[in-house]
C-alpha cells in the first residue's frame, strides 16, 4: 500500500513539472539574441525517447524527412557555395525539435489518469499565468498589452514571455492555451473545471483581443465556432448561447477603450484592401511571399533552397525589400521551398500518419470535439498564415497532445 502511495505520489509531481514545462510560455535564456523556452526541457526527453521509438512506422519516416532534409541542405550548399554553412544545418535542427514532443507524449503516457492528471495542472497553471501577466501589463506598463515595436509586454513574476516579438507567435500560444484549458474543462464540464475553463477561455480571449494579432483571433473564433457547432448535438442550445454571449461581452467591455488605439490601423487595412480587392495588402504581403518562394522552389523542386532561405538568391520583395531572415508565413508553402519535395513528401506523411492515428472512435465526445476544433485551427488557420508547428514552444506542446492522443488510442486506454 505505501509503495502504491509513493508511486501515485511521484506521478503526480512528475505530471505537474510536465504541465509546468509545456505550458507556460517562459524564456529560460538567450543565446546571441535567441531565445531557448522553457519547453525545450521536454524537447531534449523527448529527443531520448525518440531514440527507444525507432521501431515505430511514424518514427522511421520521421528520420526520413530529417535525413533528406540534410541532404537539401549539402546539395545546395555545394551548388551555391562549394561549402557546408552552419546556419542552413542549425535551420533543420530547429525545424524538428517540436515534433519531439510527440515522441515525449507515447512515452511517458501510460494510461487515461495520467493525461487528466497533466491537463488539470495545466489548467490551474494557465489560470495563475494569465491573471499574473495581466496585472503586470496593468501595473507595469499602463495597461498596453502591445508596444509600437509590437511586442507583447507583460511578465511572468518578472520573468520575461517568449516569443513576444512580432505577437502573433505568443497570441498564437495563448490561443493554444484557450484549448487546452477547454480540453480539460471537458473531462468534467461541471465540476469546477468546467467553470475555470470558462474563466480561462474568457481571460485569455481578453489577452488575444488585445495583442491585435489577426491570426490568434481568428483562429479562436474558428475553435469556438467548431467546438459550439460539435457540442449543440448534446449541451442545451440556451446554455452555449449564454456562455458565448457573456464572455464575448465580458472581452469587449475589458477592450472597449482599447480597440480603436490598437485596432484602428488593423480595421483601415482590411477596408482599404477589400476596397481595392488587393489581397497582398489584406494579407500583410503575404501573397508576395508566397509568390517569391514558390519562384525560387521551383528553381530546384527536389531540394528547394536547402534550408538556405530567400537569401539564397538576391531578390526583393514590393513593400518589403530584401527579405533576408524572413519566411513564406505558411508552414505547407515553407516545408516545400525548404526541403524540395525530397523532403516535403515523408514530412506531410509523417503528419498525415499521426493526425490518423490520433484521432479514434473510442475518443470520449467531448475530448473528440474539442480536440477536432483545435486541430482545424491551427492546421488551416494558423499554419496557413503562419508557420506555428516551428514556433518552439507551441510545436512541442501540440505534438505531445498529438502523441497522447495516438498513445491513449493505440492501447484502447479511453
């Protein structure tokens, strides 16, 4: 009996520094100017696990897709240059860590308690997070959510968020945030998880709103929309109705002085570009990106640009000039120019395989619907227009959710 303690006891420590690691989005440190997340603790077990995985389907295509990765990299690196650059080699090591995650997640998930267990800290680790980073963005920096340079100002007990820069890496974090929260709500809707998920959803919809990040919001209005449209079957219609309407009244009145500071440039954007039916502009040039990066994949369709970036050729961009250091801003788009096709072929599998395998009959109704809606959002929103699998933290904390989803179906653990 003691020895069956100790063990529960142990779990439970080990489940919430795991939750602590993958959920808040916290910068350990830097490395010339680069940020290293505190989720890249899970990453190097992850990398250890991935090593005992070998044997797996999804595991050998997986090393596939990074093996052809390299070899992009040295065809165009010999190509272009008659050398092997660090910069292109370190591109493909970045790419990959979050995947990581997922091998993390079919390992250390042994059984339906254990992926509750992690989702309940979690939950109460998002709460405490989002009320310290609002009080600080009150107390610290005059209730500016973002600054003219747009970074997402705020803190966790002074330490400083991660990827703040840009918003739409650390929005797009506190949308993720938002799900699992309501992932968790949705082991028992009405217990207390159930209400701190609400309080959450509603909390962190207030954070989103206010980082004026296009992308975040909507793709939390496509999880919304998904998860209302997939529950109407089973919860009373007045009771969602209610739900919505409060925390959508509750976001605009904490707002309501706030939109026409930070949106008002955002709204005249969209107008003038719906005005002049220019999607360039409506998309922030996006679609001139896009344009230049499939020009130079198709350069080399195999290889692409070997990880080497637009830098590879000297080309400019109309409204953006040099792009060096930039990306397409949709992950499809980027893998492709990236790695060529051969690389892109068995890392769309890979995807493709783990999405499958993720997603089961046995699923419970309400971690199926809400797992579907947040896997909508961000493969067709959020990676459509932005590469967010590659941003560190979000990519590790979706693919072990991926991972624990595959886990918990394969051995029919539901």
């Amino acid at each position: 009996m003691k020895l069956s303690q100790n063990k529960e006891r142990i779990r439970g420590i080990a489940s919430f520094l795991l939750a602590l690691i993958l959920i808040l989005p916290i910068s350990m440190f830097e490395i010339s100017g680069l940020q290293i997340p505190l989720s890249d603790i899970a990453v190097c077990f992850g990398g250890f696990f991935f090593l005992t995985k070998i044997g797996r389907l999804e595991t050998l295509i997986f090393c596939l897709a990074v093996l052809m990765s390299f070899l992009a990299v040295f065809v165009i690196a010999i190509e272009h240059y008659g050398f092997l650059q660090i910069r292109p080699v370190l591109s493909v090591f970045f790419f990959y860590k979050p995947i990581l995650g997922y091998f993390l997640a079919i390992s250390v998930i042994k059984d339906k308690q254990t992926f509750e267990q992690i989702l309940k800290w979690a939950q109460l680790l998002i709460f405490l997070f989002v009320v310290v980073v609002i009080f600080s963005v009150h107390a610290e920096y005059d209730g500016l959510f973002r600054d003219r340079m747009s970074v997402l100002q705020g803190d966790f007990f002074n330490l400083p968020l991660y990827a703040a820069f840009g918003v739409n890496s650390l929005a797009s974090f506190y949308f993720l945030m938002a799900a699992v929260s309501i992932l968790a709500a949705a082991m028992q809707f009405r217990s207390w998880q159930g209400a701190l998920g609400l309080v959450n959803l509603v909390l962190l919809s207030y954070l989103i709103f206010n980082s004026a990040s296009r992308e975040a919001l909507l793709a939390m209005m496509v999880f919304i929309f998904c998860v209302m449209g997939l529950f109407l079957r089973r919860t009373p219609k007045v009771l969602v109705g209610v739900v919505f309407i409060f925390g959508t009244a509750l976001v605009l009145f904490f707002t309501s002085d706030y939109v026409g500071r930070v949106w008002a440039h955002k709204i005249d954007q969209i107008v003038t570009a719906l005005e002049r039916m220019d999607l360039d502009m409506l998309s922030s040039g996006r679609i001139g990106l896009y344009k230049i990066a499939l020009q130079q994949w198709s350069k080399n369709i195999l290889v692409g640009t070997g990880f080497h970036g637009f830098q590879l050729f000297i080309q400019d961009i109309p409204g953006i000039g040099y792009p060096a250091g930039l990306s397409p801003h949709n992950l499809y788009i980027t893998a492709l120019w990236k790695m060529g096709l051969v690389g892109f072929v068995p890392y769309v599998c890979f995807l493709y395989l783990i999405l499958k395998k993720s997603f089961s009959v046995d699923v419970p109704a309400g971690y199926k619907y809400v797992f579907i809606s947040l896997c909508i959002a961000v493969l067709l929103v959020l990676n459509g227009v932005w590469e967010i699998f590659m941003v560190a933290n979000f990519g590790t904390l979706f693919f072990f959710l991926l991972g624990a989803f595959v886990k918990l179906n394969e051995n029919k653990l539901w």
